[in-house]
C-alpha cells in the first residue's frame, strides 16, 4: 500500500499541467499577430479610400481656397522654415554647433 507522500505525488502528478510546446506556442502567436496586421490592414485600407474618396470630391473647391493661401503664406513658410533650421543647428543635435 502507497504511503501518503506517494498518494499525494501521484495526485498532484494528475493535475499537472501538460508539457509546453514552444515551437506551436510561437506560431499560434504569430498567426494571431498575422491576423491583427491584416485586420489593421484592412481598415487602414478602407480609411484611405474613403479619405481619397472625399478629397477627390471636395478637390475642385478646395485648389482655389489653397493657391489663394499658398501666395500669402509663403513669405511665412520660408521665415518660419529658417527659424526652425537655425533653432536646430544652435541646439548642437546634429553637430552644427559652430554655424
């Protein structure tokens, strides 16, 4: 007759957990982020269909709106352009520490 220690051995041995696979572990992981891309895909898809879409319609009204606002902005565009390379290179990220 077992002793209790062996009773017990053979009790938690039938609740052990089963052997892991790390090899279908890994592709079960890599076909759920498989599908989560393609899912992504698919609604990153139909966005930009519904944006082109959208702009294709609105283009006609919207080129006159921005070539009036590309004249007077200009001037801006380029000064604030300068500021911005200038604020770079005084802050040495890139090595222009001396311009």
């Amino acid at each position: 007759m077992p002793t209790a220690d062996e009773r017990l051995q053979d009790l938690f041995a039938a609740d052990a957990p089963p052997p892991r696979d790390p090899a279908f572990t890994a592709q079960v992981f890599e076909r759920l982020a498989r599908r989560a891309l393609l899912l992504d895909l698919a609604w990153l898809a139909g966005a930009c269909l519904i944006g082109a879409v959208a702009l294709w319609r609105v283009w006609p009204h919207l080129s006159s709106v921005l070539e009036s606002l590309a004249l007077g902005l200009a001037p801006a565009a380029i000064v604030g352009s300068l500021a911005l390379l200038l604020a770079v290179a005084a802050s040495g990220r890139f090595g222009w520490s001396r311009l």
